[in-house]
C-alpha cells in the first residue's frame, strides 16, 4: 500500500537502506527498512542528473538536459508536486520555453483545474500562477502541461537512439512553495517541521513502543505519535486514540508505552504509528523499537526468529523445460537437487502471458485485470499506462516489511519498474540489471546474484530477496560454454524451417525479427525462412546458464546456514512457446506451453520436502501462502488462496485457475480438469489477425491478394486498410466476434483437440457453457477489485533507457518507443 487517505493522501519513497559497513541495530528497530511514507513538500521540481524530472516525470521528458532545460517527448507532460495538507494556498512558477517553430501556447492543468493558458518565448521565461488551497492535495498532485503540436528537431550529438526527435517544448524548472523535507537512513529519522514517517508495524510481539531522539539547536515543538490499524482491502487508517503529544525537554524527546489494542496487528490487522514534528527546527529521531509487551517473555507460541524468504522468479522459464517436470533433456540438474528437498507443484499457472500483469497479481495476489487503468486524456494508452499498481494496494513485500523484514529486488525485465508501482514495500529495488542488453553476457543472473549475496550477507534482521532474472526470454544469447550441449540429440527437427517476420510481432507463424537476430548479429535483416532447431537448442541453453547460478545461490544459502530459517521458492512470469501451435519463441498465447510455470518451495530445514502435488494452482496463491508461512496475517478477498497445508500434507480440493492477456483481448480458465480459452482476434494487431490461425486458408489470396507474404509493420497496414475500408472488412469478417476453444486439460495437457472446434462431430457444449459462467464469474473478481482500488496519481512512465531496452527485447517496434498492441507482450 503506498498512499492512505486519512486526512492526507501521503506520498511515499522509497530510502535504500543498508549498506557494506552497517552496525546491526538493536532488536525491533523501525530503522532497518524505509517508511512506509514520508509526508514532505519538495517545493521545486528542475531536471537533475541527466533524469529529466525524475521519477515522476520520467516517461515525458528526454532524459539528456540542455542549458537546465528539458524537452517533452509529445504534446503532453505530467509532473508530481508533492505537499503537505496544510490547507493554504500557493504560487506556482513555471520556466518554459518554445521548441523551435512550435506551438506558442503552453495550457497547464493541476489535478482538475485548469490554472489557463501562457504564451511561450524562444528563451525561457516564468510564468506565475496564484492558486487557491482547494486546487491542492496533501499528497500528490499531478501538473499536465500541454501545446497544441510538436515539431521535429535534431537530437544532441550524443543522442544514438536516432538523429532528430518530435517535441513539445522545454521546461526548465516549476517551484511552488518552501521546501520541507523528511530523512530517513538506518541512523535515524530527521524531520523538518511540518513533516512526517508512517511506518506499518506486524506482529503480535509487535505491543511496545520506545522512541528517543533530539530537537536541532534546542528549538521548541511538539511530535504527534498517532496510532492506529490498517486495514488492508481498502487502504484505511483506523485511528484508535487521540494524539500523543511528546514535548521537548531541555532539548530531548523520549516516550515508551504500550501500542493501543488494535494497533497490535493480531490476527485481522496491521498496526500504524505515525509520527509529525511542528516546530521552528528540525528533530531527530535516532531510537525508534516495536518491541514484545513483556520483551523478557515473548507471546507463547510465537515463532522466535521469522523465516527469511528468498523468492527467484525467472522470466520466461517455462516448466515442461525444467527436468525435475520431466523434460527429456537435463536442463536443470541444480534445480533438480533443490526440488528433490522442496515441495513442487506440478501444474502451477500464470495469471497474464506476459511480465507486467503477471508480476502484479504476483505482488498483490489479485488477477490481472485488478490493476488494468485507463490513462487520463490518452486516446490509444501504451501497455505501460494500462497496467499498474495502485497506491492503495497492499502487496506482500509491504506486509513482510511491516512485520520488520528487511525488503531489497533485484529486477532484469524493464517492466518490473517504479514507473509502473512496483517498488512499493521495498528498501532496495536495484532495477540497474534492467539496463544491460541480453546480447551482454555479464547482465542477467550474473548481474543480480553477486549484489543479493552481498545484501543477504550484511542483515541482521529476517529478509525478503526478490531475484528476477530474464536470462531465458529471447533473444537467446548465451555463452560459449553451454553452446551446442544439444544438437543433434533429434528432440526437435532439425530440418524444420520457419519465416522470420521482419518487423513483425506477436504473429503466428513466424520467428520474431527481434529473436532471430540473436543468430544473425550483423549480417542483416533476417526476412528469409531459418532453421528453428538452433533457437529451440539456445532456449534450453539458457535455462542450463540459469541452473547453474541458481546452484550457486542455494549453495552459498546453504554453507551460510540460512536454509535452516529460510523459504525459498522458485517460480516463473510465465513460459515460453517453442512451436507450440505454430507459436515461435514468444508468449502471447494462453496454451500451457506458456501458462504452466515452476513452483519448487523449499521450506525451512527442508521439511516436507520430495513432496509433489497435482492440484492446479496459480501464482495469486503466492501472497497468502508466503504471508501465512510467515506468521502473518492474510488480507481478506485475495483472489489466490494459500498452499501452506497443502505442503504439510493437508488435500488441497481443486479451485477455478484464470489467467488474462496477450495477443488482444483473450481469457483463459481452468476448472475441474477442463479449460476454455476465449479470445477476440480482431482486438489485436493487423500483423497478428493476417496470420491467425483462425483465418480460412486462401481466405487472404482471394480477399487482399496484394498482402500475401508482405511483411509490414503495424503502422503500414493501418496505413493500408484506412485507404480500403471495404477490403478490410472482407479480410477481418472470419474473425469478427468471440471464439471460444475447450480442451480436456487432464488428459490432453498439450491441447491438440479443441472439442468445440469448427466441424467436430460432437463438440461439448455443455463444458463450453459449464467453463464460460466460470470465467465470468473469476473476471467480475477482478473486475470489483479494480473498482475498490484508489487510483494512484503519479502517471505510470518508462525512461528512455527502457524503451531501448523494450525495443531490443522486441516489445516496442523499431523507432516507434509504443507497443505495437494494446496489451502489449
């Protein structure tokens, strides 16, 4: 949860905190992790350190700064003016000047008042505004700056992403009051008046309250502790009592007590203490312990030390590849080891097909479309504008860190950023392996592992560590040692050859132009047929690299004696098609080529461990399982459910599985051993809809021959029908509509018979309509949390490092920086 309305809406940041060098601090410190909110007033906004506007404003602004001047990307651009709710007025400033030739009007918005229109210069200039207190928010408050058209003008020198860019106009600064700021550091917490800390406390040992700290230059003032419990479906602070109001004697503040009944965080809550200073200085908190009530005589039954939970979620591992679920090669000889101590889940599914939902329903365990919004004023939103983490969530690493965990992620796919709210609950989100190419062998898992031993080596507290390596996704670079293990072995064809789509995504049929240049480095456009056993081969290749790193990870796990007190769990965002369904190295499909993931959970000691269950479940099952193998508490209406006494032993009855997205608009649910995909193909791309596999054969020769074997971009075909509208509706009529496929899961787990497929002799509509009132029922799930969540301001944004980076790992088309489809990848 990152924003609570109480009275404020907070704004909250996420501090690194720990460090090579750091003294262990006394037993239920605050200070081992971040806040979970700061209230502050930054009061200027300017382009710093080559950022742009920083987070708030990264996916707008080009990122390099000229003369202190930022250029927007387009006509719109969103900055964040965080404040604090003190219910006055403020004059805003903003420096700004005219692209060369370009619009001479800028028109700005602050939340939902238009403060009017200026006019912009060639230099730059300010323009004031005097606003009133109701156009501002305690929190933050989202600024749109706007012009009327862009221009096209040379980029730096320096730039190497092209040699001219579209912009807007340049912003060099906005100031709208006094900054007062709020610190926080494993040292303590220092506050400027009118500042203040929330931090999440969990627990049932968690009843005591001790707090020491100093004014600064022995100024008066007063700090508010106030208490309550937060309620975790709907982001309410419950306030239990009045205010305590600590004063300063000779210059020091000091206060111990017992946390109020329900601010305890027993079995239906967290508990909260937030902290504000009012005053003419700055104080410093540098004690602050949530401790037992009696600290001689923990609570009975209480676990003495919690679990540490170590969590590997490698992107695009598919499952059938792993050996230890019976694949013929020995891809995972390490892995094997692992699961032969840890309970393994043979059918475990990913909600969404792709990283960025899946990862989010990971996060909060709520289905995909909980988290899909629509982008204020943008006609045709990019997948990063529909996919995001409320402020208001509430997601497991912020109830570890609630409860005192130390919380850090290391993060390789670009969707897993702070742009999109994924960094809410973590003291570390180290999202640096992000920025190196998968054609560089030294990124990936041997970027991450050697920065998460160092990190899991310096604490002194129980710790969460999220490793999320990409290694397998394509392209498949993969080093020279493990190159050629498998050829010639006859697992797959060797003389099978595939097109390779120049400029094409998510379409069947083909090799994707961003894969197949893995093989090709430098030789040119790959637009020929190629043999698809190499790329298959250098799959598997990548999934051996990433055994070997995890065996590291689980052996130096295991000489440092953490196994002992430690959950580590092995998982996936989804997998990977390899020709299934004439789907190449990609996964857009909702086939269980793709779907079906590992979920290998070692439990302290190893215990349960050899254990292999059947039952489906899905990766929304990960939130309650790991809080609840923590000791804490379980959000009600989670949409995953938890695993932990199936892993004892406990029978574990089957439950709807339902996953959401990809190519269009498509569902999936699996229920009673039976599963239905719906889709409706006309919601995706035209590359995608010429190549479906639902188009009759000869239906384009006779409709469109002109198309045959072109290999066009998006953008060129809608080019093309907007000129042909009656060929358009020829060529898409065949599609028009909703399909719907049912396969007997159980027994045909590849999904070769559709049994309501066109002319089967006796299609089973009963299990068409049995399997279509489930999902239903599973999307209007989704549907009621997303109505439920607040919706967070800050505009989700991605930095021009990770558009290149999208770009290579074919998410976005060549020069275009947008998803060529609407749910992206």
């Amino acid at each position: 949860m990152r924003a609570l309305h109480t009275t404020l809406l907070l704004l909250l940041v996420a501090v690194p905190l720990g460090g090579c060098g750091d003294d262990p601090l006394p037993a239920g410190s605050l200070f081992v992790r971040a806040p979970d909110a700061l209230f502050e007033e930054h009061g200027r906004l300017a382009p710093i350190d080559g950022r742009g506007f920083g987070d708030g404003g990264e996916g707008a602004w080009y990122a390099d700064v000229e003369d202190g001047l930022a250029w927007s990307r387009g006509r719109r651009a969103q900055l964040i003016l965080n404040t604090l709710d003190d219910g006055r007025g403020r004059v805003l400033r903003v420096r700004a000047k005219r692209a060369p030739g370009g619009a001479k009007q800028l028109n700005l918005r602050l939340g939902d008042h238009d403060l009017g229109t200026v006019d912009l210069s060639e230099g730059s200039a300010w323009h004031e505004f005097d606003t009133p207190p109701e156009v501002w928010n305690g929190g933050e408050n989202l600024l749109e700056l706007s012009v009327a058209s862009t221009v096209v003008v040379p980029a730096p020198r320096d730039y190497d992403i092209a040699d001219e860019r579209r912009v807007g106009f340049a912003l060099g600064a906005v100031e709208w009051a006094e900054p007062r700021l709020a610190h926080a550091s494993r040292e303590g917490l220092e506050l400027e008046p009118g500042t203040g800390a929330l931090y999440h406390i969990g627990g049932p040992n968690a009843g005591r309250l001790v707090l020491s700290g100093r004014v600064k230059d022995g100024v008066d003032g007063a700090l508010a502790l106030t208490f309550g419990a937060l309620d975790t479906t709907d982001s309410r602070v419950l306030i239990d009592a009045e205010p305590v109001v600590l004063l300063p004697e000779n210059g020091v503040i000091a206060w111990e007590g017992s946390l109020p009944e329900r601010s305890r965080a027993f079995a239906d809550a967290t508990g909260s203490l937030r902290l504000e200073w009012s005053g003419d200085g700055a104080v410093v908190i540098d004690d602050l312990r949530a401790l037992p009530l009696d600290a001689a005589r923990p609570q009975q039954g209480a676990r003495p030390t919690r679990p540490n939970v170590v969590f590997v979620s490698v992107d695009t591992l598919a499952a059938k590849h792993l050996s230890c679920y019976g694949y013929p090669r020995e891809t995972t000889p390490h892995i094997d080891r692992f699961a032969a101590e840890s309970v393994l889940f043979e059918a475990a599914m990913a909600n969404a097909p792709w990283t960025a939902p899946s990862y989010l329903s990971q996060f909060t365990g709520l289905y995909p479309n909980a988290h899909e919004i629509r982008a204020k004023g943008v006609a045709e939103p990019q997948a990063w504008e529909t996919n995001h983490l409320a402020a208001s969530r509430w997601t497991w690493a912020e109830a570890l860190r609630s409860a005192g965990y130390a919380t850090a992620a290391w993060l390789d796919n670009p969707w897993v950023s702070a742009g999109m709210g994924m960094d809410q609950g973590f003291d570390v989100f180290d999202t640096s392996a992000a920025e190196i190419y998968l054609s560089d062998t030294d990124g990936g898992f041997a970027h991450i592992l050697p920065l998460a031993l160092e990190w899991m080596a310096q604490r002194d507290s129980p710790f969460f560590a999220l490793l999320q390596p990409m290694d397998p996704h394509g392209p498949y670079f993969t080093r020279w040692r493990y190159r050629g293990r498998w050829d010639g072995d006859g697992l797959y064809d060797p003389q099978r050859r595939v097109p390779v789509g120049f400029d094409q995504q998510h379409v069947f049929g083909v090799i994707p132009e961003y894969v197949a240049w893995a093989e090709r480095k430098g030789i040119g456009p790959p637009t020929e047929t190629l043999l698809s056993e190499p790329y298959a081969n250098a799959y598997d290749e990548k999934i051996a690299e990433v055994d070997d790193y995890f065996g590291r990870l689980y052996a130096w796990l295991d000489r440092r004696g953490l196994l002992e007190n430690s959950i580590v769990i092995l998982s996936s965002d989804h997998g990977e098609a390899v020709g299934e369904h004439d789907y190449w190295f990609d996964h857009g499909t909702l086939y269980d080529e793709v779907l079906r993931v590992p979920l290998i959970v070692r439990l302290p000691g190893g215990e349960h461990g050899g254990r292999r269950i059947t039952t489906p479940v899905q990766l929304v099952d990960l939130m309650p399982t790991v809080l609840e193998l923590a000791g804490l508490p379980v959000p009600p209406d989670l949409h995953g459910r938890s695993l932990a006494a199936a892993m004892g032993g406990a029978e574990l009855d089957a439950a709807p599985i339902y996953a959401r997205g990809g190519i269009g608009d498509q569902e999936a649910v699996l229920d009673g051993g039976d599963k239905l995909i719906w889709s409706v193909p006309t919601s995706s791309s035209y590359q995608t809809i010429l190549r479906h596999p639902r188009m009759p054969e000869g239906h384009l020769e006779r409709t469109a021959p002109e198309l045959v074997g072109t290999w066009w971009s998006t953008a060129k075909y809608a080019a093309w029908f907007s000129e042909r509208p009656e060929v358009k509706r020829a060529v898409f009529e065949p599609l028009v509509g909703e399909f719907r496929e049912v396969y007997r899961w159980r027994d045909d787990p590849l999904e070769a018979h559709d049994l309501v497929a066109p002319g089967a002799e006796a299609p089973d509509v009963a299990a068409r309509e049995r399997l279509e009132a489930v999902r239903l029922a599973e999307r209007a799930k989704g549907e009621a949390a997303q109505a439920s969540a607040s919706r967070a301001v800050r505009p989700p944004s991605i930095s021009d490092t990770v558009r290149a980076r999208l770009e290579a790992l074919g998410y976005l088309e060549p020069g275009e920086g947008a998803p060529t489809d609407s749910d992206g990848r």
